[in-house]
C-alpha cells in the first residue's frame, strides 16, 4: 500500500480472526485517481463466505450479542463512533485511496456521517423495547422486538462507508450479527472497520468481513441458508436477483436500488441559490450518487437562463486530485464507468443533445475522470432521460406548467429521490406530495442525517435506512399473551 494506513494485509475478517483465502486468491485494489495498483486483498472463495457464516451463526447463537442489554451494546457501538472520529485521518486517506473521494468533502460527508450513525443507533439500542396491549381477551398481552439473526450487508462502491454503517449500525443496535461484502472495487474501509469494532469491544463473529467478486462471494452470500436477512444497496438489475433469492427462501430483504431523480426549478424560484444545489445535486461524488440529482426540470422562462449559467459555472468547478484540498471533482471509481458515461454522452449527440458544457474525458495522471457535463434539448422518452447514467452528467429540460414537470419527474422507472427550488411554500408541499420519491428536498439538495429516513420506491427498491424505520428492519415482533384465568 502507498498510504501509512494498515489494513491487516487485506485478509478477510472471519469469527474475530485475520485469515487468507482457503484458495489463497487475491484481488488487486487500484487508486482510480491513477489507475495503478496500491495492493492486494483476499478473493474470497464460496468456503470462505461459509466460514463467516458459520462464525456469524456461533455468535448469535452461543455468544452475549444477542441476549446483551441494549444499554450495553449502546456503549459499545457510542466507543466505535468515538474510534471512528479518532481514526478521521487514517479512515479520510483510506477512503480517498480506493474511492477517489476528495479528502475536503470525504472528512464531513463520509468519514463523520459514519460516526454519526453508530452514535445514533447507540442511541435506539437502549430503547429498544415492546409494549402491552389492551385487548377484551381475560390476559395479559406484550410484544418483544427481538433480533433476526444473521445479516448479510452487501455494500456499493460509491460510498463504501456510509452504505455500510447504515447497514451494519442498526443490525448490531437490535442485536443481529453481520457477514459484509463489500463492493470488489473499494474494499478497505470495510477491513478498517472491522479492526475498529473489534477495538470497541464487539465480540468476536459478531462482525464479519469477506472481501470479493460479486458473482462469487456476494452471490454465495445470498444463496447461503445460514442468512436469516439480507440487506442490499446496489444497482436494480443485481436487486433483483437478490429478491429472486430471498424470495425463494422467505427470507426479508431491505434494498436500496439505482436512482434517477429529476430536480424541479420553477419560474419563482430563487435562480442564485437554485443554480447551486444544482451543480451540488449532480457532481457530488463525482455523479456516482443514487440519490444524485442528474435530471433537470426548468420552467421554460427560466430555461436558456439556467443553461446558461450552467455553461458558464460548471466548467469552473475545480476537478483534478482527490488528495488536493482545492478538489471538488476526483475520478470516477473504475474505467468502467467512464466508459459508461462516454456512452451515454455518445448517444445523446446522436439524437440531438446540446452539450453545452464538458462531453469528453480529463486526460489526468492516467486516473478515471470525466468533466462534469450538461447535455439540453433532448426528448424525454430518451435513454439518456431514463436510464441512470451514474456518473458527472447533467440532462435539462424544459416544461411548462406544474402539472407537466410532475408528469416529467415521475416518468422514469425510479423513485429513490427527487427535489424542486420553489419560494412558494405551498407548492414544496403540494408538488412534494405528488413526486414518487422516498426523500424530497426543497430548496437544496442531499441534506441527509441519520434521524431522517430514505429509500426507494418503484426500481429504487424498498425498505428504509436511517432512522427508527431502520431500527425496525432488523428486529422480529414476538407477541406474548398470558392467560389470567
């Protein structure tokens, strides 16, 4: 590795233990700011993902996770967030590493939202309780929340750890153990972690890292009978093999799915404050957000105005090293999806888009980047329109009345959020109301805490994280009911 972090030589993390592969397989990690190789981790094998498993079982079964006082596991999980802020440093290079996250926004988006997360669920975990029920029955009736089990986290590469605490915060408060994959592409902040919770005092097997390919280790994972629930964030298509599985096997699943979301500008909107949240909503994380906001409504007096300043305003967002305190662009993660992106652009110049800004790759260090671009004028029944594109490219479009840009927002197959600057309160409500989203943002965009919860609907998936919804995926009703005859 190029950076001082250490990381347990990349070996899976298994029932508390450091160990290889069975086969002895690894996996290269590359810096997509560069595109060379910073190290190796383990390739996990099917057997590998039994052995966590099978540890995971042990410890939910035999160890004091599952039967510990909320309280207790709320002061462990408040010692992981303190570990958390105090690793900043080394959990910011890591992530910059194999993300190509820039460190200005990796430090408060990333690195203390995670932190952030187990403090709140710490919280939960002591109030975790049932309560009585008054029925007509001549008995006395209560419901326990109880823990599921074994959880299966599988995580993306975009924001490697914030889907995973999100994910692994709530299972561990309600007393649940974990088996987490990680995406193949960006793999080290999770073996960070998993030396971090071990540090917390989280029992051995209680938390489990196995490192690997997707269609090996993170489909071994969810066709393992040892899972009780999985939780998935990721594209759509891969979703829905994983609600194919656990389908079949009646097991719960919660996924948060790809996104699509249209940001509505209407004519009184405030255009200075408008055009920031714009910018913000589709370069952050360099486009690789599924929350992102890469489709632009305007209304048509404001239309070429927006374009415009677009033009003029994009072009000057700083893109370059990640490690650069003045970054506000890095890389995107892996060639791939440059290649993605390229195509898109491609195909809009086919069918008549004005790129009015950006539509090419930054030739830079031999990294992944791809300028942010703003492509106008196409149609709405466009694939560029209604397939996410996941990556720095903006699409704008013009409508003409409420009703018409509701229409245009709710037209794609997706759900997971959607946003509008208006300065008529009244109309945040009502058009609030209307959108197909599971978190709407008014005036902004990504204002995101881990009280407020979000999700999909339609091909964004379903289930919640963030909040008490969270809290309640991971726990399983008991209703007790004592005769008093």
């Amino acid at each position: 590795m190029t950076t001082s972090t250490q990381i347990s030589n990349g070996q899976l993390f298994i029932g508390g233990q450091w160990r290889e592969a069975a086969d002895g397989r690894r996996a290269d990690v590359l810096d997509p700011s560069t595109g060379t190789v910073i190290g190796t981790v383990a390739d996990a094998s099917p057997a590998d993902v039994d052995a966590a498993v099978r540890a995971a079982r042990e410890a939910f079964s035999n160890g004091p996770w599952a039967t510990m006082r909320g309280r207790e596991r709320a002061r462990i999980l408040h010692r992981v967030a303190d570990l958390v802020r105090e690793h900043a440093d080394e959990i910011v290079e890591l992530e910059s590493l194999d993300v190509g996250k820039p460190v200005t926004l990796c430090r408060p988006v990333d690195v203390l939202t995670t932190a952030d997360q187990y403090e709140y669920y710490s919280a939960l975990a002591q109030s975790l309780d049932g309560a009585t029920r008054s029925t007509p029955l001549n008995a006395f009736a209560y419901t326990r929340r109880e823990p599921i089990g074994v959880v299966a986290a599988i995580t993306p590469f975009n924001f490697p750890l914030i889907l995973s605490s999100s994910k692994i915060a709530p299972a561990l408060a309600a007393g649940n153990v974990v088996v987490h994959k990680p995406a193949e592409d960006t793999p080290l902040s999770a073996l960070y972690m998993a030396a971090l919770f071990g540090e917390a005092g989280v029992p051995g097997g209680v938390v489990n890292v196995v490192t690997g390919s997707g269609p090996v280790a993170g489909d071994a994972l969810l066709q393992h009978e040892g899972v009780d629930k999985i939780a998935f964030t990721g594209s759509t298509a891969i979703g829905r093999h994983a609600a194919r599985v656990a389908g079949e096997a009646l097991k719960p699943v919660t996924m948060e799915l790809g996104g699509n979301a249209a940001h509505i500008v209407f004519e009184d909107a405030d255009v200075e404050k408008a055009v920031g949240a714009i910018i913000k909503a589709f370069v952050f994380n360099t486009g690789q957000f599924c929350m992102g906001g890469p489709r632009l409504l305007v209304a048509r007096p404001l239309y070429e105005t927006i374009v415009g300043i677009l033009a003029g305003a994009v072009g000057g967002v700083p893109v370059g090293d990640p490690r650069d305190p003045a970054t506000v662009v890095g890389p995107m993660a892996a060639d791939r999806h440059v290649k993605r992106v390229e195509d898109f652009v491609a195909l809009a110049r086919q069918q008549g888009g004005r790129v009015v800004c950006g539509g090419e790759r930054l030739d830079l260090d031999g990294g992944y980047y791809y300028k942010p671009t703003v492509i106008a004028d196409l149609p709405n029944d466009s694939r560029v329109i209604q397939e996410e594109i996941f990556g720095p490219v903006l699409t704008v479009q013009p409508f003409d009345t409420e009703q018409e840009a509701v229409a245009m927002a709710n037209s794609t197959p997706y759900g997971l959020a959607a946003g509008l600057q208006t300065t008529n309160l009244a109309r945040a409500h009502r058009v609030a109301d209307q959108l197909e989203a599971g978190i709407v943002w008014v005036n902004d965009w990504a204002l995101l805490d881990p009280a407020v919860p979000f999700g999909g609907v339609k091909d964004s998936g379903f289930g919640r994280e963030y909040g008490p919804e969270a809290l309640a995926a991971y726990t399983r009703t008991k209703s007790v009911v004592i005769s008093l005859d």
